[in-house]
C-alpha cells in the first residue's frame, strides 16, 4: 500500500543530512535504524548501514534501488532450509558429486 500522494515518500531528514556532509565516494557507512525509509537519487553511491535487528549491513546504493525502501535490503531471517528425510537426502547427495568432481578434475 503506497503513501498518499499529497505526504510523498518518507525520508528520514536526518538521515539526507549526514549524507550531505558526506563527498560523493566516500567509503563512511552511515548506521541508520530506519528501514521504512525511501531510497532518494541523492543517496546513489554511498553505503548505508541497515540495521536488521541484530547488526548493520552494509548496504551499497544503486541507482537501481531508487524508490525501494532500505528495509529491503537487509534481510531480518536468514533461511536455512526446508526439513525432512527428503532434504537431507538431496543435500548428502549433492555433496558426495562435489567431491567426485573434485577428485576426478585434474590439478
């Protein structure tokens, strides 16, 4: 659901400022606990620190990204996998063809 259009995106003004005091290819992170935050054109080229909770990862701007919100960018669940008999089959299989890959490749 979009912000109205009359509000325009939310950005975090604190967060402009600290990149206005920054040059452009700077390699400061700047550590923001704003994930709801939109990503501006002015922000393209700089790393941006998202915090997901836990830590902050470093989040490097593109123009691609312009638009999105920064929460996007740091993922709050680090997936491990789906369970069960059939999983763990798969996985050991797939381990036993990269060590014959391995040993057959010559050095």
């Amino acid at each position: 659901m979009s912000r109205s259009l009359k509000k325009g995106p939310y950005v975090n003004p604190r967060i402009l400022n600290k990149i206005k005091a920054l040059r452009q290819g700077d390699k400061t992170v700047i550590k923001v606990w704003d994930r709801a935050c939109v990503i501006t054109p002015e922000m393209v080229g700089f790393t941006i620190g998202v915090h997901n909770g836990k830590q902050h990862i470093p989040v490097f701007i593109v123009e691609n990204m312009v638009g999105h919100r920064l929460g996007e960018f740091s993922p709050t669940k680090r997936f491990v996998g789906h369970g069960g008999k059939m999983a763990k089959g798969q996985a050991k299989d797939e381990a036993e063809a990269e060590t014959v890959k391995k040993e057959s490749k010559p050095s």
